[in-house]
C-alpha cells in the first residue's frame, strides 16, 4: 500500500488512512479519493515506463500498464482496459473509445477489477452492490475470480444478459420491482442489520457484506481513471477537444479528470483539458436538469423512465462532482430522448459497423445535437465513449425496434441423414 499517500474526502477534505477498508468520509459521507504521492512519484513515474510495462511478458497490457499510478496490490484481473479507438467512417475528428471490448463487455470491469483486487488484498469476503445491470456482471465476474462471494441487487427488468450472466457467475442475486435506488436503500438496510448482529455477537464480523456501491468506496474511481490515461496515451499524450460520457453514476467522468489531474501533476500532459460532456436519457435526466437550472445538486428525478438502463439513476450520490467538472471544463449536460437513441444505434449500425449499446447511442445522438446547433464541427477532435456492447441489450434494443421473434417447431423431427439411414 506504499503508493497511497491517504484517501481524502472529496466534500470536507478529511484524511482517512488506506490501511483498513474503507466506504465514505466518516465525518460528512462524502466519497473517498485515493491521494498519492505525486511528488514523489515524478522522479520515478515515467510515460516510457507505461509502454515498457505494457510489453513485459506475463504482464497485462490492460489497464494495469498504469501501476505506477494505482494501488499496489496484486491485482484480480480478467485483461481489462486498453479498450481500441475506433476512428469514425463520417467524422473525421471523431474516435469512440470501445468499451464493449472489455470483459464482461463494458467499462464496468475497470471499476470492478480496482474494487475487487483491493477487497481481496482486505481479506473481505462479501462484497455487495446495487445495480442498473452492467456493473452487476462485472462485480460477479470479478467476485468468482478473487473467490469472493458477490449479493447483488438488480431491478427485475434489467437486459436478460445481466441476469445470466450475474447467475452464471454464481453471484447471490436478487430481483428488485423498482429502481437502482430502491436496490441501494436494501442493500444499505442489509448491511446495516447485519452489522447490528455483528456488535450482539450474533454474527461473526468477517462475514458482514462490504458495499461497493457508486462512489461509495474509493476504488472503482481508480479503475475508470485508467480511461483518461488510455485516451491520452492513444491520441500520442494529447488531449482532445472534447470527451463524451454517458452518464449514470458518474464514476467515469470523474475518474477521467482525476486522472488529468495527475498526468499533468507528474508532466505527462500539458495543455488545455478537454470540454467534458455529460449525456443521459430524458427519461431519467437528473444533472441535466440541475445542469440547466444553474444547481450545484441534482433533485432526485421522479417517475425514472428510459430503455437505457445504464442511465436510469435517479439521484447520482456523487451529482455535485459531475456537475463541477462539467462546467469547469466548458461542456455540457445533454439529455436525448429514448427514440433518438435508438434512432441513434440503427444510424450507427449501418453507416458504421458499429452495434452500439444504448447508452453509448445516447452519446452518439448529443453528438449529433451539438453538431447541429454549432457547438461542435465535425473536424474538432472528439473522444466518444461507447460504454458497452450492443448485443448485451439484444431484448431491449429488439422491443424498441418492435422486432419479434417467432420460433415454430416441426411437430416431429427425421431421424437419419448423414450418420444413420434415412
């Protein structure tokens, strides 16, 4: 743990030590940012050391490239990060960062890995979390891989491919009739009675679930920094003009400028930080509507509603952040309507190859909103996050569309042909 200098909170700035697991600020419940040394870290962090380290036989090219600059654990890894740039067949200025290309095909798996490597060096042996769907999967996947046993609390009409998978991985899971913030609120009142056991004697302590819910413990913001290393390093330690990121939680908008942050502290970037553009559904628009208003806080979104699941968060625990690094920046907060998103992903899919999942198609239809009014040319340099594969969504994207699929089976099938008489 040598390279954590402390966790800092993010709202009052109270330090709190590493050694020990840790979720919010004890003082205010403010998330917990992992603080190095970067002083020191100069004289030995080097951008050639990144390559160097990518190259080494039997270690990951992923995101683990960056170790330099990430907790010192052995880290639980399924190969994640150092997702491809894909350069648009339309926009010249415009690549998409493919998520999908992850395990568990999303950006997920960064966050996960980070968390699940540090419950691991902790010695935890239940890790539990709400979920939209996507970081369920990665949590589960990474869980079974650090023989951590994963409770995971999804809404019960989440894209079948988050069950099976969350099922396939052996997670302990549970269905909830209502949204990602109904699952937090069980998932806090589960821990919190089983710690009431614990005090009583009636429960042994190592038993009780550690939450790693969004921005609830320190270190899935480590694993989703990684993608503002890797955009960087891929357009040749350069920023681009603009970065846009779907947003639920946040936890990938925030991690990017922290990792700008401390590229430019340790000098391998310079130069002026990209606009951060913020895009959800309208159905569920929270920041948007606080973007809008001039708030520093979102209202909890009432009547949540929209076939993205991923950006179906009523009240992001971590708003304020979002919010200030978005204006900082000069972007912006955009909200598309679900027809334009999945208007978006037939656009994509046919003129690009590409099958993207709803909440990256929320990314790609604001793209073309602000080209549109002018606030973006198709020759400004754009990073676009496609945050997951497309045929994760297979049921979602297939009800939108209106496609059914009929299946009829023969009433008697032949036996023989190739290997018996017919």
């Amino acid at each position: 743990m040598s390279r954590i200098a402390f966790l800092e909170c993010a709202v009052c700035g109270n330090r709190v030590s590493a050694e020990e697991p840790q979720t919010v600020c004890p003082v205010d419940a403010g998330s917990l940012m992992v603080r190095y040394d970067l002083e020191a870290l100069k004289q030995t962090a080097k951008r050639e050391n990144v390559a160097a380290l990518g190259a080494t036989p039997g270690r990951s090219v992923g995101m683990w490239r960056y170790a330099d600059v990430m907790p010192d654990v052995d880290p639980v890894t399924l190969g994640e990060g150092f997702t491809p740039m894909l350069q648009s067949q339309r926009y010249d200025g415009l690549v998409v960062k493919e998520e999908a290309a992850n395990p568990t095909g999303t950006f997920k798996a960064r966050g996960m890995a980070a968390a699940v490597s540090m419950a691991k060096h902790y010695g935890l042996k239940h890790l539990a979390a709400p979920s939209a769907g996507n970081a369920a999967g990665a949590l589960a996947a990474y869980a079974a891989a650090a023989g951590i046993t994963a409770h995971i609390f999804m809404p019960k009409d989440v894209p079948f491919a988050n069950i099976l998978e969350a099922k396939a991985y052996g997670a302990d899971l549970t269905l909830v009739d209502g949204l990602i913030s109904d699952c937090g609120r069980m998932v806090a009142e589960r821990i919190a009675e089983q710690k009431k056991l614990a005090a009583a004697g009636e429960m042994p302590a190592n038993e009780v679930w550690f939450e790693v819910s969004t921005m609830k413990e320190p270190f899935r913001v480590e694993g989703k920094k990684t993608m503002g290393y890797e955009l960087v390093e891929q357009l040749g330690w350069k920023y681009p003009d603009a970065v846009m990121y779907p947003t639920g939680g946040g936890v990938g908008l925030i991690g990017m400028w922290k990792a700008f942050e401390e590229m430019e502290a340790l000098g391998w970037v310079s130069g002026k930080r990209p606009k951060m553009y913020s895009l959800q559904a309208a159905g569920c628009a929270p920041l948007a509507k606080a973007f809008g208003e001039g708030k520093t806080r979102s209202e909890f979104f009432a009547g949540a509603e929209t076939m993205a699941s991923g950006l179906r968060v009523p009240k992001p625990y971590a708003d304020w952040m979002v919010l200030e690094i978005v204006r900082e920046s000069g972007g912006e907060v955009i909200a598309v309507d679900d027809k334009a998103i999945f208007d978006s992903v037939g656009d994509w899919g046919r003129n690009e190859g590409l099958l993207l999942c709803p909440e990256g198609a929320a990314a790609t239809a604001s793209y073309d909103k602000l080209l549109a009014e002018g606030k973006l040319t198709a020759s400004d340099r754009v990073v676009l996050f496609n945050t997951g594969a497309g045929l994760k969504y297979v049921d979602t994207i297939a009800e939108a569309w209106g496609i059914r699929r009929e299946v009829v089976l023969p009433k008697a099938l032949p036996v023989g042909g190739i290997i018996t008489p017919v």
